[in-house]
C-alpha cells in the first residue's frame, strides 16, 4: 500500500465498511478504536484522537490529546470477521497534536533504534518462534486450566488436538499478508509453535502481535483459549519467544559476534523488557529456557546458540525472551545492545559447549546469570545506562509498579 489512493482502492474492491486502527500501550498490548470507511481520509490527512492519560504508562496527564497516524502500509482484512461488509486493521503510530511523535510510543521506540542501526551501515532482521498453550473452556465459557490435549513433541492427530486449529490460524495469518514457515505441536500437552520467516523489525514487531491477536481470536471462535503467558502450568514446559536476527553490514564484515557480545554484555540490563512478568522467572532456568548468560553452537541449553544451517547463512538465537513481551521495546532494546557491541568492538567470550541444566555446579561458577525474579530484572533496569538511555522514564516506572 504507497498511499491513500491505492487505499480507497483496497477498502473498495475489499468491501471494507469497518476499519480497526490499532496501536500499542508499553506492554505491548493492543488497543484500537474503530472507525467507518467514510470516515477514513479524516483519520489519514488529520489523525484520530485518543485520551493518552487513560492508557498504561502512557502518563500523559499534562498533555492528553495523542493522535493516531495510520501507517498506510500495514492495512489488512481480519480473515475472522464476516466476508460482508468486511473488517481490516490498520497499525498507527503515535503524535502530539502538532505531529510530533510521542515518545511513548514503542513502535516509535523501535523505529529510531532501525534509523540509527541504517546510519551506522547496520541492518538487522528478527524472526519469531511464538509458542503457546491451549485451553478448554467450562460449560460456562469460563477458561480452564485443562489442555486441549496431552499431546507432545510434534505429535499427530489424534494426540495432536490442535491441528486444524493451528491449519486455521495460518491460512488466516496468509490472509493478513503474514507467511508461517512451519506449525507444530510443542513439548507441553495443548502446547502449539509458530515460526515466521525473518523480516524487518518494525515488520517483525508487527507481525508478532498480528499473531497473538489472531491465535486469540481464532482460539476463541473456536471455544477455545490461548494462553501466551510464560508458565502456565506448574511442572509443564515454559512458553518461549526464542528469536532469531540476522545482522548484516554495508561495509561487507560479519559482525556478528560483536552483536551477540553487546547483547550478552546488556542482557541482564533488557531482561525487564524480555521477561516482563512473574511467571517469565518460574520459566528461566527449566526444561530448555536459558539461565545463565553463555553461548554455543547448536546447544539449547544455552542464552544464545548459533543454528547448524547447511546453506552456511549465520544468525543468532536468542533463547530467553518469552511471548509476554512487548516486541516492539524488545526489538529495540536488542538492536541498541548490539549496536554497542560493534560501536566498542566487544570481543565475544568463549563458548560453553555443554549442558548447563547438569553440568557440575563447580563449572558454573563466575558465569553471570540472568536476574532471578521480576523485582531483581526492575532493579538491574533501575541502574542501567541503555536503559536510561533508550527507554522513557514513564514506561520504566509503568515496568517498575508492575513488579509491586
């Protein structure tokens, strides 16, 4: 979509009445308010106005009037929605009243980590692995700790329940212009993965909530519940949102072990941002989600291993981020945590190639570990310069009362 022609356009051959305009609190949960078609070139010349006040740690009590620009680009029908009088989505940044953009806003955030990266000859590109959990609904609508199955590792119907659920929700995410690369069943019983081809990172980051709208919903047409929280069930495997970048440079080098030493160096710092919730500490630590912050080639018991990729492409796996987070601050966060590394040419440190969940305690000591629970993650947040640097003050403090 280039612009508000080639929209009128979409909107009329679509049949679209009805327009979603989307956007993001800190958390990363989406919010929208919805608008006719006919009201559509208001909203793109002037942008729709919002009361930031009312939003989480938007703290904009002073200045309370924050307006929606939609990015023309990212337009799409929801595949859910009647085929009549259809539906689209279309994701909006943020601004003051005299265009400014506002500095909350974490697709903002995201952006300006993606231009400066671009001045420096630096592209970097995220894939997600989202994994979820899926649960039955009572005879009341009530959901219910119950799986939907006690499937496992890339079983098949029948101990696989979430098949056609999982066919669904890519055929829809196709729709919307999203491309899964593959759909299992995961290690936990009802426990789903979906992994996306690599993308830009605003792409990505957008992407990655298109995803989790639609498991939702396509979840709950269907009578079910997603769950993307990181531990669900006490004693089952944790939910991940293992991503993959790709760095690339203008000037032809591979720098990429001075991305991945810039993240390990500020891991702890971002982990906040990575692992925002309670349950993301009962994860770490268990059944394949990373502790300590080390790195090997292959090995998933690590924070960071290198894939075996027989087209001989490199990229990096970060293992510890879980699917509460807010893609856009995360994204950002580790494009500025490897821009370091490359800005002071951090050296990477040496490879742990063994597995750390039984290896000997007296071979882990002086390896740094990440922060232990949500309060330890808000205080390392608390004293890091990149953070100060990179994220507002407000969304630092929403973080922080989170944690109380």
């Amino acid at each position: 979509m280039q612009g508000y022609e080639e929209l009128m356009q979409f909107v009329e051959e679509e049949n679209v009445e009805f327009i979603r305009l989307a956007y993001f609190d800190v958390f990363g949960n989406q919010k929208n308010i919805a608008i006719m078609s006919g009201e559509l070139e208001r909203a793109v010349r002037w942008g729709v106005s919002i009361d930031g006040s009312a939003v989480a740690g938007f703290e904009a009590d002073v200045r309370s009037d924050l307006f929606l620009k939609p990015d023309l680009s990212t337009i799409s029908i929801v595949p859910w929605r009647p085929s009549d009088s259809r539906v689209c989505r279309i994701f909006c940044d943020l601004a003051y009243p005299d265009g400014t953009p506002f500095e909350g806003d974490t697709r903002y955030i995201l952006r300006q980590a993606v231009r400066d990266a671009a001045k420096k000859g630096i592209e970097v590109k995220f894939a997600s692995e989202m994994e979820f959990y899926v649960f039955n609904k009572d005879a009341q609508g009530e959901v219910t700790r119950t799986p939907i199955d006690r499937g496992g590792y890339m079983d098949v119907e029948p101990l696989d329940a979430g098949e056609n659920l999982r066919r669904d929700i890519c055929f829809a995410l196709l729709e919307m212009g999203i491309t899964p690369e593959s759909s299992h069943h995961e290690r936990g019983p009802g426990q789903m993965e979906i992994d996306f081809r690599y993308s830009d990172p605003v792409a990505a980051a957008d992407n990655t909530s298109t995803v989790k709208w639609a498991v939702r919903s396509i979840c709950a047409a269907d009578g079910r519940a997603a769950d993307f929280s990181p531990k669900p069930l006490p004693g089952e495997p944790g939910s991940g949102m293992h991503l993959n970048i790709s760095v690339h440079s203008d000037d032809g080098c591979d720098h990429t072990d001075a991305f991945m030493a810039g993240i390990m160096k500020h891991i702890r710092d971002i982990t906040l941002f990575l692992n925002p919730s309670e349950q993301s500490y009962a994860r770490l630590g268990r059944m394949e989600a990373p502790r300590y912050v080390s790195w090997a080639v292959q090995n998933r018991s690590q924070l960071i291993r290198i894939p075996a990729d027989p087209s001989g492409r490199r990229r990096i796996e970060l293992r510890s981020p879980d699917p509460s987070a807010n893609p856009y601050l995360a994204f950002a966060l580790l494009i500025r945590a490897g821009l370091y590394g490359i800005e002071h040419n951090l050296a990477l440190p040496a490879s742990i190639d063994i597995n750390l969940y039984n290896a000997d305690p007296v071979l882990m000591r002086g390896l740094e570990q990440l922060p232990a629970s949500l309060q330890e993650a808000v205080q390392t947040a608390r004293t890091s310069d990149l953070v100060r640097e990179y994220v507002p003050a407000a969304c630092l403090r929403a973080y922080a009362e989170r944690a109380d």
